[in-house]
C-alpha cells in the first residue's frame, strides 16, 4: 500500500500545528476532508491543502516530503502507524506520542518526544533541548519509548525522564538527565557538563565521559555487570554502534546525592 | 491384564493417566555451564513430588550462550505444582534461596505467556531498598546488588495452566542390573525432549506409591502391588520373572510433549530388548477417573 504523502509547496509563513496531520486523526479521511484540516498558529488561517500538495494513500504510512523548522507537534499524541519527514521539523516533535514509528531526517527543535508514553521517534539530524522534557507546570517528562537521535542533543536532554530509553548517537549538553526519575539515557560523544543534575534513580551511560562532573555523585568503582550487556542487547536493534561500546566494564557512578541518590552514571573506566 | 509382546518385552495394554497443573519455566544462567548447571540443581532439588516437596522441578535442558537473555550459557528449569498459590511460593523460596544465592548467577523468565507469576517482583525485597528496576521495551528487570556484583533477574515468568503431571512409565526386569539399564536408556531418550523434566533422582523413582495409607493423615504409601518382595503376600500385579521394577515419572508443558517423552521412553526400552533390560513395561493409573489425560502404552508403540 502507498503512503499518503504531504509535499510541501513553499517554505510555510508562519509556525505550523502539524498534529492533526497524525494517523490516527486521518485514517478514514478523504483527501478533500484532509486539505481542509487547519494547521494556523496564528490568526490567519493555513489549511493543509494550502501548505501541502497531498497525494492519497494509505494513512498508517505517511510521508512529508520537505521539512521546516516551523513544522511543530509533528506525530504529536500518534498511537500507530508510521510517519516519515525528509526535512527538519520544529518543537515538540512526537509530544505525547504513544506509539507508532517517528523518523525524522533532518533536525529536530526543542522538546521533541516532550510526555512520551511509547513507539519510536528517530531523528537523523540533531535534537534541540528538553528531548523528551515537561513542558512548564508539568511534573514528569518522558514515560516510555525509544528515542534516537544521529546527531547531537542540546541540553537537559530526558529532564525529568520516567520511563524508556533516550539514546544519542553524538553529544550531549549540558544537564543531560537532570531530575531524572527512572529511565535509561545513553551518550554515545561526550556529555556537557553536570549529567544527571539533581537525578533521583534512572541510568545515564556517558560512553566518552563528560565535560564535568557534579561532585555529588560517589564513585563506586569500576564493574562489569550484567546490566549493560543486556542494555546492549536491547540498544543493539537501534544503534549497533553504541551497543558495542556498551559491553565493557565500567565506573559507576552513584548519585545525586543532592537528592535521593539512587540514580546511576556509567562512566568510562578511566576517567575523562 | 492383557499385554502385547514386542522385540520380546512385554508390554501392558494399559496407559499412564496425568493430571494437570500449573507450571513455569525460568532459565538460569552464570558465567559458565557448570554454575549455570549448578543454580538449576540447586534449586530442583527436594523437588521430586508434589506431594511432599511442593513442586516437582528438574532441568529441561542445557542452553547455548545464544539462546539465553545475557549471552552467557544457561539452563533452562521447569517448576510444576498442584495450584498458582503453591508455584508461586516455591518459585520465590527456591530463586531467593538457591538462585539468587548461587555465584554469578541470573535468573530469566522461561515461558512467555499471559498469565505471570512474580519472580523479581518477589525477591527484589533482599535489595533492602538499593534494588533496581530496569525496563527495556515490554522486559522490566531487577537488579539487585549482592557481593559479588549484581543479581539480574526478570520481574515476571510466565504461568502455564495446562501443563501435564504424573505421565510414567513402569520398568519392569529380571535384576536390578538389567532394569536400571533400560530405564536408564529411556531416561536418556526423553531427556532429549523439549519441555518436559523428570522429578525423581536420575529421572528414576524406585518408590513407586499408591494413594492413601493403612496410616492415617500418610497421603501416599509404597505401591505394594509392585513390590516383588511381597508378592505372594499383597495383591501383586508381577509377573515371576520380574523381581525388579523402576518407575519413569513425566511432566511435560503440554500434553503433546508428556505423550512424546512416553513415546521415547518406551522406544528405547524396547529397542534394548529382554536380555539386556526389560522383560515388561507397564504405566500406572488410577482407573482413569482422576487424570484427565490417558496415554495408553499401545498408542506409543513404534
């Protein structure tokens, strides 16, 4: 079955709410009732059909052919399918998303996969900051998933993280992890500075070490544990790459002991 | 009883009846194959009868490093029990007890299935509040800090309600010598089968019982309707030649694997033939009103 494809016309003039252009809110829809969903940000209206030439196909398979970084909420609150953008998109990215596959081939903008409950949101490009953070007044970020990003992250990627896996290829800023509750977040370039600010439990893997530790964290020593190859094992089907590096011993690293303490950063073995 | 004679062994027409109850399978693994081996021991002994022991458990067989979770080499276990409430007890005393404790070791769910009984979830207390819960995709792990590292275990296995119990085969000889072989042949025949373990030691029971006592509050005494040193006195199902007999007990995730493990069994003791083992096999019942599963010996036949 084809896709249904949405490619973009020209470079859109305002922010666009591209949410509604999720699965699970087309399945069903005729092409004429799609180019009439509104996508404005503003008080001036944008339809779909406006900004999109839309050719019909299957709407679990969705493809935005062309990006920009006013495309925002892009696969926001999707549960199913598939939704595949050639270009960069804007903020929230995959916000709320509950399952189904996000890629993403260019950038991403601040708090992609902001509330994630499950599925997959892959970006190819770098990620901005707040990667699966709260958005202000909410209590807890990411609850469940898998992130993976090519590229970089900016900072305070898996701020208040719950649940699920964030897995960046490249770097990651400052504050990687902060206020982590639970969840697995691994660094495959270095980590700014302070990982794990202020983290309650959850695991930070910082393959290539950080530009600086907080001096609350206790150093454990160096171990080899089960843990990590079965972290390795689940990583290995997203990035085979970081999965290598993950079988080896390594420091441990516990803490915030600002806070509670139980949290964990796995640090190369020699420190960097 | 009426019998068939086949490579000159005498074979009862008659069948094993078996019962059906919960069970689980786990697999254990450790930094090699003889702690691997050793954890599974450990914690499938004092397992041979449910109804003294709790449960019947033994090894299902021996895994490669690339069939299990970690990539390290392991053993796959099945624990079977008369009810949920009794599995689950002996699930958690004999991981805390003989798995958790047992170096290197790591303790998996071994059957997926709907139904879950607790593994991790209820052992992980031991931590003392520095365990860990660790989720990749639908699998959640505890990691539990012990001295020599980590304890990793899943936090559920799965629960099998229709698993079988009590299938056997009955090993009857002219020595003690000649008996054991065969049965030792068999046993080896059904090891080779998937799902399935046999509780007694070797897989071997020589103590085959009956229901009830002449005691009260004794649920089970010896069968003395094969005992070959009361024949003469008790109601003796033997024949004179035989003054030997061992019994094979089975139990099997499914029925399909209790009646093939009784198909190998039975196969090999024929194969052997009279003068080195048998002289007659039978199977044990209670009249087929108990068991909802029969395997009649003559439906095993080769």
């Amino acid at each position: 079955m084809s896709p249904l494809v949405f490619t973009l016309r020209d470079a859109p003039l305002q922010r666009l709410d591209l949410a509604p252009l999720a699965p699970d809110r087309l399945v069903g829809l005729s092409e004429s009732k799609i180019a009439t969903i509104q996508l404005q940000t503003t008080r001036e209206r944008v339809l779909a059909g406006d900004v999109f030439k839309i050719r019909t196909g299957e709407a679990t398979q969705i493809r935005f052919e062309g990006g920009s970084e006013r495309f925002d909420r892009i696969g926001a609150g999707m549960s199913q399918g598939e939704v595949i953008v050639d270009g960069a998109v804007g903020i929230q990215a995959g916000r709320l998303m509950q399952g189904g596959r996000l890629a993403i081939a260019g950038n991403a903008g601040p708090w992609a996969a902001s509330g994630m409950t499950g599925g997959i949101l892959a970006i190819s490009g770098h990620a901005g900051d707040r990667l699966g953070g709260p958005l202000a007044g909410e209590t807890v970020g990411m609850r469940g998933g898998v992130v993976i990003v090519r590229g970089n992250a900016g900072a305070r990627a898996g701020d208040r993280m719950r649940r699920g896996v964030i897995i960046v290829e490249g770097k990651a800023d400052s504050y990687v992890g902060s206020r982590m509750i639970a969840g697995t977040i691994i660094v495959g370039g270095r980590a700014g500075r302070l990982p794990g600010y202020l983290m309650n439990r959850g695991t930070i893997v910082t393959i290539n070490g950080s530009d600086g530790l907080s001096p609350t964290f206790a150093d454990s020593g160096v171990h080899e544990l089960l843990a990590t190859a079965l972290m390795a094992r689940y990583v290995e089907t997203y990035s085979r790459e970081v999965a290598a590096t993950l079988r080896r011993p390594w420091r441990r690293l516990l803490g915030d002991m600002a806070v509670i303490g139980k949290g964990e950063i796995f640090y190369p073995s020699v420190a960097n | 009883m009426s019998q068939l004679t086949v490579n000159g062994i005498r074979v009862d027409d008659t069948f094993a009846e078996a019962f059906e109850m919960r069970a689980t399978a786990l697999t254990i693994t450790a930094h090699n194959a003889a702690w691997a081996r050793q954890a599974a021991a450990t914690m499938t002994g004092f397992a041979t009868s449910v109804i003294g022991c709790g449960c019947e458990a033994g090894i299902d067989r021996v895994l490669n490093p690339d069939e299990t979770p970690d990539g390290r080499p392991g053993v796959r276990v099945l624990l079977f029990a008369v009810s949920t409430n009794e599995l689950q007890k002996q699930v958690q005393a004999r991981v805390g007890q003989c798995v958790l404790t047992s170096s290197g070791s790591a303790c998996y769910a071994g059957l997926e299935a709907e139904e879950r009984l607790k593994l991790g979830n209820a052992v992980r207390f031991f931590g003392d509040g520095w365990q860990i819960s660790k989720r990749f995709g639908d699998k959640r792990y505890w990691r539990i800090p012990v001295m020599d590292g980590e304890f990793i275990c899943d936090a559920t296995t799965g629960l099998s309600r229709t698993a079988v119990g009590g299938g056997n085969i009955i090993v009857m000889g002219a020595t003690n010598e000649t008996t054991l072989a065969a049965t030792e042949l068999a046993v080896e025949a059904i090891a080779a089968v998937p799902n399935v373990i046999m509780p007694f030691p070797g897989g071997i029971a020589r103590s085959g019982s009956k229901v009830g006592s002449k005691y009260k509050g004794v649920p089970a005494s010896t069968n003395d309707a094969y005992c070959p040193t009361l024949r003469g006195a008790s109601n003796s199902a033997l024949d004179p030649d035989i003054t030997s007999v061992l019994e094979i007990v089975i139990d099997g995730l499914t029925s399909d694997s209790v009646a093939a493990a009784m198909r190998a069994g039975v196969r090999a003791i024929l194969a052997l033939g009279p003068e080195r083992g048998a002289l007659r096999i039978g199977a044990g019942n209670y009249g087929g009103k108990l068991g909802s599963h029969h395997y009649h010996l003559k439906d095993l036949l080769p």
